[in-house]
C-alpha cells in the first residue's frame, strides 16, 4: 500500500508499534499490553487485514490477519478470565476454590501470550515488516477501491442473513450459534472504525419507526458509534445512520446474553474442577449461586432468537445498512 498521509493500516500498526516497544521494557509485557488496551489495535488491524484480504485476495492480508487474530484471542482469554474473576470474588457465596480457577487461567493465558510474543518476535520491530510488505500494495481511495469493499460488507451481511436464516432464526446452541453470530455482525461495527472515515453515516430524511426501540441513551452515547471524519479526496461507504445505531444496539444485547452464559459455564467448570460433584450438579450449583432461575439457559437462547428475529427478519437493519 502507498505510503501516503491518510492510511488506516499505518494508523493501527503505528499505535500497536508504540505499545510493543513500551511492553519490551516490561517485566510482564503481555498483561502490561493487556492493562494498556493493545487489544483495541489489534482488532482494528485484524478487521482490515480481515476485510482486504476478502476484497483483493492478496497474500499479505490472509497471511497477517492470522498473525494479528492468533495474538487478539489470547487477549481475550485473558480478559474472559480476568473479568470473571474480579466480578465472582465479589459474590460471597463462591468458594475461594472456584475463584482459584479463574486465577490459574488468566496466569496460564498471560503466559502463553508471553511466548507467542516472544517466539514470533512481536517485540523485536515485527509490525515495521508488516508497514514494509504494505508499501507493495498499492490504493487509489477512489470508487473502484471502495466498491471492493463494499461488495465484501455486502457479502458478509448475506452469510450473516444466510446464517440466521439456517436455523429459522431458533437458536438452540449459545456458543455455535448466538456468540457466533455476535462475532459476525461486529465486525461490521469494527469496520465502521477500523478504515478511519471511508464509513459515513447518512441520515435519512424519514424517521425509522424501529428508533425508539434501539436508540437508549447508551448506543447514542457510545464511542463506537462516533466515526472518524471523511478523510479528503477518497471516495467512501455509507451506512445509513439508524441502522447501523440499531447493529449497535443488537451487539449490545446479544453480548449481555453470552456474558451471561459465558459467566454459567466457566463457573461450572469452576466447581466441577474444585468439588467432587458431577457435571450436571455443579451446573445446578452455580446458577444457584448467580441466583438464576433454573431455566436461564433456555431463556437466554429463547431471547437471543427472538431480538436477531426482530431485527434483522422484521426490522430489516442489515438490508437498509449500507446505502
């Protein structure tokens, strides 16, 4: 990619760069990366990297965003176990036996993000030979460009219909299903941010009936949903505005729902692994200690399939989103 003043890819590597070369000095460079949020650069890189390589099919797309996916997802065990850690010690109920197994795991994924630091030499310049290989890829940020891009987003948003559309829209499995389809429909958000203003928001002229449903006063106000401004002389996306405030919305909402199981899993295992109790029992034990109704799992699934069913059959916000 040119080196020229406006580069999404330079901007993210140049951020991630800064942190890796503070980390290098640290004791602990993996949890100082994590305290510091390298996740963010990383995610943003990794939807670049994610969204060109389904654009331009070029080796060094596919080859880096596994690079910048591999290292993110210890980032994100780290933080799984970490967050349920410090909300279970709170909850006086659960043994410091069962907190110990959040403890072990967050070490152990500390560590084993220490090692890929170190083996693939993240901390010794590695990104300057990711800005290197970039430099051969050539853009223009005119309408061709950006028409390769938007083919992709629109492609995505058909699996994600596609994907919904398999199981009628009835989710029986929360990780297969509703943390899976979570992860599809942020990207779209992620690239909203990641290609630094080549996403507009338009605003249509008539209000969406759905806004009072999904505009709550924390979608209007999150970050996220604030978009680096138009770069000059490229060529941009629009997303139109109410949509992608609902995508928001639904992102939140799911992602309550999967914390929420998520927290009923990895407590189970907690208890199963510190008590001599059976699979189910401890199942039973510890929506007992979060206080659940014994059919929170049903529930969790049965309202995860009803809000996707609302807002992307009834409402249609993935087929108004890119304009």
């Amino acid at each position: 990619m040119a080196l020229k003043e406006f580069n999404p890819f330079l901007f993210y590597s140049s951020q991630l760069q800064t942190l890796l070369v503070k980390a290098s000095k640290q004791k602990n460079p993996a949890l100082w990366l994590y305290t510091n949020d390298a996740r963010t650069p990383l995610f943003m890189l990794e939807a670049l990297t994610r969204l060109h390589e389904k654009s331009f099919k070029e080796k060094i797309f596919d080859k880096w965003n596994k690079r910048f996916k591999k290292l993110e997802d210890l980032f994100g065990e780290i933080d799984q176990y970490v967050v349920l850690e410090k909300e279970l010690k709170s909850n006086k109920k659960v043994s410091s036996e069962a907190i110990k197994y959040f403890t072990v795991n967050s070490n152990n994924f500390i560590n084993k993000c220490n090692q890929r630091l170190t083996e693939k030499e993240w901390l010794n310049n590695k990104l300057l030979n990711f800005d290197e290989k970039l430099g051969k890829f050539s853009v223009h940020y005119n309408k061709e460009y950006i028409d390769e891009l938007t083919f992709s987003i629109i492609d995505e948003i058909d699996a994600i219909l596609s994907f919904c559309m398999k199981c009628d829209y009835q989710f029986t499995k929360l990780e297969e299903q509703v943390h899976e389809l979570r992860r599809k429909l942020r990207w779209l958000s992620i690239y909203a941010q990641a290609l630094q203003g080549l996403i507009q928001l338009k605003k249509s002229t008539k209000k969406s009936k759905y806004q009072l449903n999904y505009f709550t006063k924390e979608v209007l106000s999150s970050p996220y949903n604030k978009l680096p401004s138009k770069p000059k002389n490229t060529a941009i996306i629009e997303f139109d505005n109410d949509s992608f405030f609902a995508l928001s919305w639904l992102i939140k909402a799911l992602g309550k729902l999967k914390d929420d199981g998520l927290k009923i899993e990895q407590l189970s295992n907690a208890i199963f692994i510190s008590e001599e109790i059976t699979e189910i029992q401890a199942r039973e034990k510890a929506i007992a200690l979060l206080e659940l109704k014994k059919t929170i799992e049903t529930d969790i699934l049965k309202e995860a399939s009803d809000i996707v069913k609302t807002t992307l059959s009834k409402d249609k916000i993935l087929d108004r989103l890119v304009i």
